[in-house]
C-alpha cells in the first residue's frame, strides 16, 4: 500500500473501500466482470484469483461462508459481538447515518451493520461534503471495524477460493492500517 494516505480523499482510500464493500457483497455478474477485468491490480496488492474462477464457484462460496444452511459465518456485527441480528450495534450504524444525513445504503432490508454497508458507508463518508468528515471515518472506523479484525481470522482459515483468502486477508491488513493511525 505504498504511497496510501487515508488523509488523501483522491488516495486510494475509497477504491479499496468500494472493493471491500464489493467482496462482502453477494456475487453477481457484474462483481464476477469486475474480478476477473480486474486481476492485475488485484494482484498488485496481493489478492489472488483461482485459476478458471467461475460466477459459480464464487456464489457458492458466498453461500457457504456467509449464508449457510450450517456452520456459516453472518457478517454482521451485532451477530459476531451480540449473537443476534439487529442489536445494539446495528442500531448504534443506524444512528450514525441519521446524525449524519446518510441514508441506508443499500435498499434490501439486511441489518446496516454488515460488512459491505459498513465500508459502502465509509466510502460516503470519505466522498461527503462534512467539514469534519476525517474525524466522523475516524469514529466510524474505531467503533465498527474492529470486531471485523477477528471476523476476517475465522473466515480466512475457512474459506477456500483465494480470491475470498487473499482478498480478506488483504481487508486485515488494510484495518489494521486505519485503526493503527486514528490519533
């Protein structure tokens, strides 16, 4: 992540954020184009695409890790901290986003602390016109990313195409970057 500066709102903070937001996101035919268009630079920060990857191979995995029908892993906060859909921290993000004006990302009714709403909310904050938007993604960042730290370490050891290893792994990384430089 050479030349990466988060108090860069041109750096690139919000491309990444925008693929993070696309690797917790279910697979479809354009997140699949977009992987496969995209292979050299997702090399280039090292994730890994499986050779003769499939749309196929990638919902079902999807499926697998996050869906169920057993042993899956929700990507939620309030699932992974509180055992429950819908607690206290998916209502602390929805308090968030009325302080802020930012409306619900995504128009499905999942919980909006999912790991893609989270860093497609981010990504608004880093694009909004906030006079004091690096504290507000400051804020955002310490109380709703770190629980993915530990997330990221379950889902990592079980996943089984390198895209989601590689790319997970390459999420860790990019946390730990951000909450190791929030003052």
């Amino acid at each position: 992540m050479d030349g990466y500066s988060r108090y860069n709102t041109e750096s690139v903070a919000i491309p990444v954020l925008r693929f993070l937001r696309t690797l917790f996101s279910e697979p479809d035919e354009e997140l699949f184009q977009f992987v496969i268009g995209k292979q050299t630079e997702l090399r280039s920060i090292g994730v890994q695409i499986d050779d003769s990857l499939t749309l196929d191979q990638m919902q079902a995995e999807y499926t697998r890790l996050f869906l169920g029908p057993a042993d899956h892993h929700p990507p939620y906060q309030s699932v992974f901290t509180e055992g429950t859909y819908w607690g206290v921290d998916a209502n602390e993000v929805n308090q968030f986003m009325k302080q802020y004006g930012l409306s619900k990302v995504q128009t499905n009714t999942m919980p909006p602390d999912h790991a893609a709403m989270i860093f497609e909310l981010l990504e608004k904050i880093l694009k909004s016109d906030l006079p004091n938007k690096l504290t507000v993604y400051n804020d955002f960042m310490s109380k709703h990313t770190k629980w993915l730290l530990d997330f990221l370490l379950e889902i990592i050891g079980i996943s089984r195409l390198q895209i989601y290893k590689s790319g997970f792994s390459f999420t860790r990384v990019f946390l730990k970057e951000e909450l190791n430089s929030i003052p």
